[in-house]
C-alpha cells in the first residue's frame, strides 16, 4: 500500500486487498467526479467507468449499492421491480455514513456498512472497468467479471 495515498484510498487498496483483487490505486491531476471526467482522466470509453450508486429501500430502508456503466442511467421502475420494492435516493450525509465515503468517490467495496451490491450487465461486456477509489480523483482498473465476483455482486439490467 502506497503512503502518498490519501486515507480514504488506502482503505480501499486494503479493501482490495482482502477480497484478493490485485488493483494498483491511482491519483490523477484532475477531477474523476463524473463518468465524463473520470473517462477523460483514464483515457477510455464512458461506458468502462463504474458508477457507485447508493439507494434506500423504500419499505425495508436497506441501502442498495448498484455499480452501473458510466453511459447508462438507472431505469429506477426497473430496477424497484427486480428487487421487489422502490428506491429512494438517500442524501449525501447518509451515503457518507453507510459507505464511508464521499460521493464522487465512493468505489465499489470497502463500504462502513455491508451494502446489498449489483453490478450493471453492460459493464460485463468491457475487459477491463475504471472506478472510483475513496476521493474525486483517485481510480483504479479491474476486470469488470473479477470485481463482480470479488464483491458477490448481482447481475442486472440497469436500464430496463
């Protein structure tokens, strides 16, 4: 683990680290915030960036982690029929809370909180994924099947 690294994103390189993905925690000049910068600062498509999108049930209040492919928006209908209830977006405090980290940074693993996690089936198509690690400009590859297989994710249709 790198010392230079910020707190938050050598949690998430020892996150790595105990589900046994070999990941290498990158800080880049400039802002990785949204799928665009995030895509602009890895030099690949919007599509190979991971959203880390926190939801709440809307009758259990259990926060849901949907890691979605940087082009898609989540069809929240869809989504709420798959899990068999609506979803609410929580506010920024609260992601921060279950998740340990701030939004524009939260990477897909090493949450506060054990968070019910599925992966985007459209990330599955790229060899290799870019996501966020702990702040709004730390990133770092992984191939999209390892990772799902890493954080026990689920495989959805994000977008309908």
């Amino acid at each position: 683990m790198k010392d230079d690294l910020p707190d938050a994103a050598q949690r998430v390189a020892a996150a790595a680290d105990e589900l046994g993905l070999a990941i290498t925690v990158m800080l880049m000049p400039d802002s990785t915030r949204t799928a665009e910068e995030a895509a602009a600062a890895c030099g690949c498509s919007v599509g190979q960036i991971v959203k880390s999108l926190v939801f709440t049930g809307a009758q259990s209040g259990r926060e849901v982690l949907l890691l979605v492919s940087g082009d898609n928006r989540v069809d929240e209908a869809g989504v709420a029929a798959h899990l068999g209830e609506g979803l609410e977006r929580p506010r920024g405090a609260h992601v921060r809370k279950v998740t340990g980290f701030a939004i524009g940074g939260i990477p897909p693993f090493g949450h506060a909180a054990r968070l019910a996690t599925y992966i985007d089936q459209d990330l599955l198509a790229h060899d290799v994924v870019w996501a966020a690690a702990g702040t709004p400009n730390a990133v770092f590859s992984v191939d999209p099947k390892a990772l799902q297989a890493a954080t026990g994710a689920q495989v959805i249709s994000v977008t309908g």
